[in-house]
C-alpha cells in the first residue's frame, strides 16, 4: 500500500469553490494514516519547483471551514503549462520530499501537468500516484458532466441578467453583457436562467461556438428593438469571426499563449459602436458591462450543488488514491436531473488533459442567438433557485 | 384635511432597493382613507405627461413584496429633468385626475421636480403635497445622513473587492476596478470594507473629490508593487485631472447633459495602459474590471439596514402627507453607530433640489489615495455583516 507525503495545489484561474476542493481532500486525507503529512504547494507547480510548501496537517477545522467559503485559490495559483524540463524538476522535488500523493486541482491544462509527471514516475517505478481534480468556471473539461466552479459562476451570471433585465426596463435601451468564456459558451450560455417570464433578456445569447456576424448581429438587435422596444444581449468574450479572429481583443497574450479578452472592455465598446452605427439618428441608449473577474470570485454567489460536489470531489480523488494507489481524474456523472443527483467517478489523465471541449450542438439555437431547451434542463438544476423577480409591466 | 388620489413615481439610476421605498409607500397608503386611490406612474415624470398609470390599489401583498426584493425600478424609471413648460403639464394632469398626494423616488433632479410642482400647486391655490422620497446609489443628496440605495450597492463592491484581492493572491499583478459614482466618491471608498486584515486591497482609493494625476498614479501603483508584488485599485469612473476633464470618457452625454462615464471601458483600459507603461520590460500582469450597472441591480446583494430604512422612508413619507398635508423631503438622522439606529424627519424640498453634495474631507486620506478611519466608522454599520475571508498567505 503507498504510503507518504501528499501534495496538493491550485492552477489557473480562481473560482467561487476551488478552496471548497482543497478542503475537502486536506480533511479527508487527514484522516488516512497512509498519509504521513499533507503539504500545500503556493501558486501550484511554480511553488513546486522552489519548494514553497505551507504545512496543512495543523490548521484548525475551523480555519479551513473559512477557506472553502472564500473564493479564488487559497494556496496561490498559476498560469503555467510546464514543459517537460519544468515536469522533471517537479518530479525531483516529489522524490527529495517522498511525495507519495500529488494532487492537482486545476482545467485541462493542469490535467496535462498531472499526466506528464505520472508518466515520469511510471518510467522512474517511482511508486506514486497523481489525482487531478477538476476546476473551471469555463465546464469545458471532457468526460465529467460538468466542472466545479461553473455552476457558482452561472449563478453570479443568471443573477446579473435578472438585474440588468429588470434595469433595462426600467430605463430602456440596448444593453449588451460581455461573458467569460473564451472557446466554450457555457457560462454565456447560463444567461438564459434570468429568463422567468415572457419578455425577460437575454434576448440575445451569442456563443464562441457559432460564428459571429456583425450584420447578423445589428439585424438581430434591430428585431427586438422593435418587438420589445428594448434589448438586453449575452456575449461571450470569445466570439470570433468566420475565420476564427476574435471580433475585439486587446492583442495581449498570456503565457499560454492566449490572447487576453478579459479584463479589457474593449469587446463590449465595440459592439456598442455597431450598435450605435446601425441606430444613428434614432438616439437609442446603449451601454456594454464587461462582467470580469467578478464572475469567478465574487463571495457568497454560490450553488450549493457546486459547493458539496467540490468539496466531494477533493474527498473522492483522496479516498480514491489511498484505497486505489491509481492515478486519474475525478468526473461527474450525472444520474438525474430531476430531481437532481450525481456521483463520482475516475478516468484517466489522458481522457481529460490536453483538449478541452465545448457546448453539445443539442444546446444551442438554429438560429445561432440563443440556447435550447435541453440546455435550460441541463443547467438549472446546478444552479439551482433563484429570486422571483416582480414589476409593474404586465398589469 | 386632504383628501385624493396618490401617484407615485421613480426616477433616475436604479437601485437594489428603490422598489423597497415603493412598497413602502403603497402598502402606508392603502391604510389611510384620505387617500381615496393610489397609482403609478410608468416611467416617472414621461408617464405622468403621458397620463400612463398602474392601479396599485388592488395588487396582493405577496405580489408586492415580490417586488420589494427586485432591484430596478418596477414602475419603470426616466432620466429627465423637466423644464417649466413639461412640470405644468405633469401638474395639469394632477388637476384632471385629482390627485392629491404626489410622492416622487429619485436623487436631486427629483426633489427638483417635486419642488418645482408643489410651488405650482401653491400659486394655483391647489390643495395638495408633494413628497421626494430619497435614493441613489450614489449617496450624494444634501441633508440626509446617507441615502437608500447606497448601503446595498456599497455592500456589492465591498464584496466584489474582497473576492477580487483574493483573486489577486493567487494571480497576482496589478488589477484596476473602475466603481460608479461620477462627482461623488462614496461608492468608490466602500472598497475599502473589503480590508479585513493587513496587506488586503484596496490597496489604493481614487476618488472623484480629488485631483487624478496620472504620474502620481503610477508612483503610487509602483510603490504597491514594490512593498507587495500585488496592487489591487479602486478608482471611481468620475475621476478627473486639475482642470476637471475626466480622464477617460467615451464622449457621448445622456439627456441631463452629463458625459457617459458608465457602460464603457475606456477608463479602465486607458489606466491599464498607463500602468503597463510604466512597468514597461517587467512583464506585470495589468487588468481591468468596470463593474458597472452590477453595482446598482444585482439581485440577492442587499444590506438589511438599507431594505429597512429604504421601506420605511416610503411609509414615513405616506404617513407625513397624510397627517401634515405638508410637502417635503424625507431625510434620515444617525442616532448612533454603534450599535446603529437611526429616525426620520422631513425637510424642505428646497434643501435637497438641484445641488447635490460629496465626500467630506475628514473621509479622505491626506495622501488622496485612500479613505480615513471616521469613513470607516460612517460605512461600515450601514453596509452590516460580510463574510469572512481566509487563505495560507499569512502562514
């Protein structure tokens, strides 16, 4: 049976419940005693390599408790994909410190990471065994039926268009919501939970999965503008033209590679000058919110489905480990949506890292502005309740 | 005594709890006989002129707490400040409607307005009162110790800041969030609520009562980064340099003449880029979030003394026009801190029309970058209880 140290940290981008995965496999692995010590790497595999380790055997349950309410990553994150010099590295400090146990909570990315450093320990017969838990506001990891983090962030996002709707007719006029998401519509897609009743925005939904036309666009716009007199729109911030150019960007990349799309207005500035432009003479109100990093951290918005199936995720990788010695990745498997009810299961590394994947085409519209039926059914019951929202406009 | 029809109306910005001061009202004034009616006015003052009413005589208690809880205005607002010859309108059309009892939500324009008809009425010899009912988000009407609306938008960006610095833990870099408030820096300076324990953002407050530098601006954010590695900033949309230009603005202005500063990310980018400038070579993370209309509609983020204070600000204004026949402002008095209590008390419409008011300077840290412990005292009982925020930073 294997038995040492365990090491566990945080990739990528910070989410509602991500510390909910952390707490859970620190307490559940506290309580294994073929886990002699339970480590937590600052800022994942960058605090590896210089060994920048904090000591989670002693915190107070209490203490911890506040951890998995507080949003972002607790143990720092990072947006690095190690090369395989950067793997070997960190799999030497495994060897130097006997870490037995490795956990990596984090997207596709880190699935990768976690993947390249188990085959390297296979090579070495280095006895050792990797857990990837899932993480992303994005869902956009493949075999799970949906990532924690996401439905939190859904929540925020359902949220938000419930309110602005309600201002939008209040003080009518076009209003268009800039969403995260830079290849995967789903969190865009989540808009469409503020819908209660006839009427209700997002009246538009627009997915990186479908390609953006900006005439299509003024011409959507322009239609219900005048049906409804006023128009709320869900963008995704990674819409992109029909060949693949990101309809605004701010041209800076990250150290992945990508070009940066949040934490800039600039999409939202640009579709508010087309709106403008198709408009012009009739002064109607436009205004673009580019929602940002509050989607992914803003306390107290949080499913409690999302919340329990962190924290169990991190338990099951770590039950998973001690009892199965086995590397893999924790998933979701959906059993019922109503009422709703899930469990856990292990697939390999290599089924989840790498490639990521995107919205199934049963949930979105023919006409490619709006989701479908079968994706309300999917996604409400991991959001779960929201208000009743009540006015005078229907009397 | 006065005896008629009561109209009630909302006007300007949205808050989460204007629809509180609504119910307020027409719950008080279904309990009064002298009121022999009550109605609403869509769209304030432009559904007045368009005689477009709603019966609220008749809807359910349960529907209108219901619309207690909505945030925006469930009457539908206007952004119009009328002219002499539009309030002689309003006023004809009280006179063919009898009415009798004319209560107006809003910020200063409003008072204006309610100010502006009731000297009409009094020339024309027409019994009748007027009563503003104060909000704004924006907490910058004369008189009053604070305005309902503020403490629940204050309590969303002191949230927001407290997800957003953690997020900054873990990514760390330099992130700017651009919070509304155009002349007034109140809403701006509740980030700092998000500070629970040292080295926690804000780490710097810019706010419209002071001159913006742009080069103090980067010593400043250097400086952060120097001491922290992180900077996180706040800095309200209405900023402006020594000779009152603001700093970024898309150029376009709304119908009381004020240059849109909302529903852009201009600010934002262009102090993004500033900062980027002067970290040139060293490869600093920059972002920037403009929150946005989030900030006055988002639903479940409501401050319990404000839900309160703004319910009862309605009710009390009833309660005085009924008994005093009287028109006026309501205003609240601070009877202490701590714990906090507060009474309200009429004042002229005069003393709250037209001009409004800012931050005083004893809330203003004498480096112009930060708020002073006596705001702190001033904010913090009205925004009430938030979450605790815990990570391995400190360990």
């Amino acid at each position: 049976m294997l038995k040492g140290k365990m090491l566990i940290g945080q990739s990528g981008g910070p989410t509602a419940v991500i510390n909910a995965s952390l707490v859970g496999a620190i307490l559940e692995a506290r309580r294994h005693g073929s886990i002699t010590a339970v480590l937590g790497a600052r800022h994942g595999i960058a605090g590896i390599m210089k060994e920048d380790f904090v000591d989670l055997t002693t915190p107070s349950v209490e203490f911890l408790e506040n951890v998995a309410a507080t949003p972002a990553a607790a143990l720092g994150s990072v947006r690095l994909k190690p090369g395989r010099e950067e793997c070997q590295k960190v799999f030497e400090v495994f060897q130097k410190h006997d870490v037995r146990f490795f956990f990596y909570i984090g997207g596709n990315d880190s699935a990768e990471t976690a993947y390249i450093i188990s085959e390297m320990a296979k090579e070495a017969a280095y006895d050792f065994c990797t857990v990837h838990i899932p993480k992303t506001i994005d869902n956009d990891l493949r075999v799970t039926d949906h990532c924690p983090g996401f439905a939190s962030a859904a929540k925020f996002v359902a949220l938000a268009f419930m309110g602005d709707d309600r201002d939008n007719r209040a003080l009518s006029g076009v209003k268009i919501n800039v969403v995260m998401g830079r290849h995967a519509g789903f969190l865009t897609a989540a808009s469409a939970l503020a819908r209660q009743s006839e009427g209700d925005g997002p009246h538009l939904i627009y997915l990186p999965e479908r390609v953006f036309d900006t005439e299509k666009f003024k011409q959507d716009v322009r239609a219900v503008m005048d049906r409804l007199g006023r128009c709320v729109v869900a963008v995704s911030e990674g819409v992109a033209d029909a060949n693949g150019q990101p309809i605004a960007s701010s041209g800076e990349r990250d150290s992945h590679g990508n070009v940066q799309l949040s934490g800039t207005g600039a999409l939202g500035d640009y579709l508010s000058a087309l709106v403008k432009e198709a408009f012009a003479g009739d002064s109607v109100r436009v205004r673009a919110d580019t929602f940002g990093y509050l989607q992914r951290s803003f306390p107290t918005i949080v499913s409690s489905v999302d919340a329990k199936e962190a924290r169990e995720v991190g338990a099951f990788g770590v039950q998973h480990a001690v009892h199965m010695g086995e590397s893999g990745s924790v998933a979701i498997k959906r059993e019922s949506s109503q009422p709703y009810a899930s469990r856990y299961f292990m697939t390999p590394l290599a089924s989840v890292a790498r490639e990521a994947t995107e919205m199934r085409a049963e949930f979105i519209a023919e006409s490619s502005n709006d989701v479908t039926q079968a994706w309300i059914e999917y996604v409400a019951p991991l959001v779960g309740d929201l208000p009743t929202m009540a006015g005078f406009d229907g009397l």
